[in-house]
C-alpha cells in the first residue's frame, strides 16, 4: 500500500493512512469528541481504561489522547482492537509516530473473542467502549473490488451484534459504551442496544444541513447491574454544515477550529 501521513487537529498528531484503505472522516471526529466529553469529568480524578474496536488506524484512540491535557494522560490507557493485521500494523506505527506508545496499545484480534479467557482485554475491565463500526449489510452495500475497504463498510466480518455483545462483555457496572452509525439503521440500534443489557440509551442526529435528513446517528448507554427499561432519550441535532463548505460553530469547536 502506497502510504502518507496526515496532520490532525489535535496536539499537532499525525496518522499514516493509505488510499487503499479506509481513511478516517468526520464520524471519527464527532465519536472521539463524544467519547471525551464523557471522560473529561473523571480525568483528573482516577485512571480510566477506553476500548476502540474496529480501531481501524488507530484515529480513535490518537484524538481521544490528543484531546487529554499531557498532565493528565498518566490517568488514560487506550487499547484498539483491530482485526485486520496490516491495518492494526499501520496504527501501531502511527502510535509510535506520535511518542504515544505509554498511553495507546493497538491489539490485532477479533473483537467477537471478547468472552474468551485469553482475550487481549479483560472482561468487565474497561470504562468506556467506544466504535465506528461497519455501517452497510453487505447485501446493500456497494461492491467494490477493494477487499480493505468493503470490510471497513460492510458487515463482512462483524456485524452491530457482535459489536454490542462485545461491548458489554468489556465494560464494567456502569460503564459507557459510545458507537456512531447511519442513521438509516436507528431502530435497529435502539432494539439491539436494549436487547444486550444496556440502559439509559441517548442518542445524537447528525445532519449535513439543518434542514435535511439526518445521515448519522451517535448512541450512546450504559451498562448497569439491573438493566431497566427506559425509552431512549433524543439529544439535540447536530448540524455539520452552516453554509455550503463552511461548519457550523459547533463543528469547528470539536475540531478546535473556533
């Protein structure tokens, strides 16, 4: 794969990416900010455990310590877990790019190994459990003949599922788990979150413009000892775009652009 590095708005990080691959965008952007707001409170207080799965190249976890003040990354470890081998490799080495290697841990598994023993993470370890997972069912996803990339698009190998079996098997009592989705597939979402033992579900709709159709969806629950059943909470849109080209005063501040 042909690769470059790319500068991100944080902390003056960079990611090596390849146009192969599946490179990161905005979801990424708006989920790490998401995760954040939620650590944010606890930082200075104790020390935190965060699991990105489907990692990818790592931009999770690299904008979620971009993001944590240097005096209080001592306080954060972020594991990724990634199960394609040269694309966990890549964030790896992006990792270490950054001098970030105290902080980040990238593991090259299969996140649907969770409930095994001899998993990379341990169960009911960790206090948030982030994921921009695959989107499309692969029956109404478009086909492509790059393999990279129809398995970062697609349920190829994971499917939303998976992905929240998975969370709930690695976060502790009252643990957050925050994913990002197509908004097309929100019902869905909100059954199979409920279904895994999740409560307090909230959920984001993320909009291009005000007045259009919402293109994704942020969701986030906890996992508590008696999961109860509530009706999920809508949060207020989020719109990406104010005029054509130009972000909206929200926007620019999660990229720290206000």
């Amino acid at each position: 794969m042909e690769e470059r590095i790319d500068s991100l708005h944080v902390s003056n990080l960079r990611i090596i990416q390849a146009k192969e691959a599946f490179c990161f965008g905005i979801d990424a952007v708006l989920l790490a900010d998401l995760g954040y707001k939620y650590l944010e409170k606890d930082l200075g207080l104790k020390k935190l455990k965060v699991t990105d799965l489907c990692s990818g190249n790592g931009i999770i976890p690299l904008l979620l310590t971009g993001k944590t003040p240097f005096e209080l990354r001592k306080n954060l470890s972020v594991c990724g877990v990634e199960l394609q081998t040269d694309i966990a490799r890549m964030a790896e080495r992006s990792v270490k790019l950054n001098d970030l290697e105290s902080f980040i841990t990238i593991f090259n598994g299969d996140l649907k190994d969770a409930e095994n023993p001899d998993f990379c993470i341990g169960a009911e370890s960790q206090d948030l459990v982030l994921v921009n997972p695959p989107y499309m069912i692969p029956s109404k996803g478009r086909q492509s003949t790059n393999k990279l990339k129809m398995i970062a698009r697609q349920e190829i190998l994971c499917n939303l599922k998976d992905v929240l079996k998975s969370a709930e098997v690695l976060l502790k009592k009252d643990g957050r788990f925050v994913m990002i989705h197509r908004y097309e597939r929100l019902d869905e979402i909100l059954l199979e979150t409920e279904k895994t033992g999740f409560s307090e579900i909230e959920y984001t709709l993320v909009r291009p413009f005000e007045n259009q159709e919402p293109s994704l969806v942020l969701v986030s629950a906890l996992k508590k000892e008696k999961p109860e059943h509530q009706k999920p909470c809508k949060k207020d849109d989020l719109i990406i775009y104010s005029t054509q080209g130009e972000y909206t005063e929200e926007v620019k501040k999660i990229y720290g652009r206000e």
